[in-house]
C-alpha cells in the first residue's frame, strides 16, 4: 500500500516567508499554494505566489497560468513586478 503525503495547512508564518522572500519559493511549496488556491479560490496573493512559484521552478510561466492569474487580482501591475 503506497502512503498518500497530506498537505499540511499553510500557517501564517509560512505564507509570510514566501511572501517576504520569494526566493523561497519551490517544487514543495507548489503543493501549500494549491492547497490554499482549492480553500480559497479568490485569494489573490496565494494567485500572486502561485505564478512566482512556476517562475522560479520552470524559469517562465505558461500564458493560462498568467491570464487566470490576471482575472483574479485586481491590480495588475504587480504582476509585471513578479
């Protein structure tokens, strides 16, 4: 039987290292930000976050990605910023 890992809840000082230091962003840290995506859907720095993860994991980020990330936050020159 293969065990499933469980996404442990993001806490506040975990969402406050990614958004202090982005850098901090990685391939495990792509799981808390989805977990937090699927619990809160309009949440727009968790959108934010989730679009610099990919940058720095992959190096670009994929136009769908970027797009739905634009229909959630309000101001989009942040995005230009990321």
């Amino acid at each position: 039987m293969v065990e499933q890992k469980t996404v442990m809840p993001v806490t506040p000082e975990i969402l406050m290292t990614y958004i202090q230091d982005p850098g901090k962003l990685n391939i495990p840290s792509t799981k808390n930000i989805d977990y937090l995506l699927k619990k809160y859907p309009f949440f727009q720095t968790a959108r934010l976050l989730q679009v610099k993860n990919l940058q720095n994991i992959h190096g670009t980020v994929d136009k769908q990605s970027l797009n739905l990330t634009a229909a959630y936050v309000a101001d989009r020159k942040v995005l230009y910023y990321l």
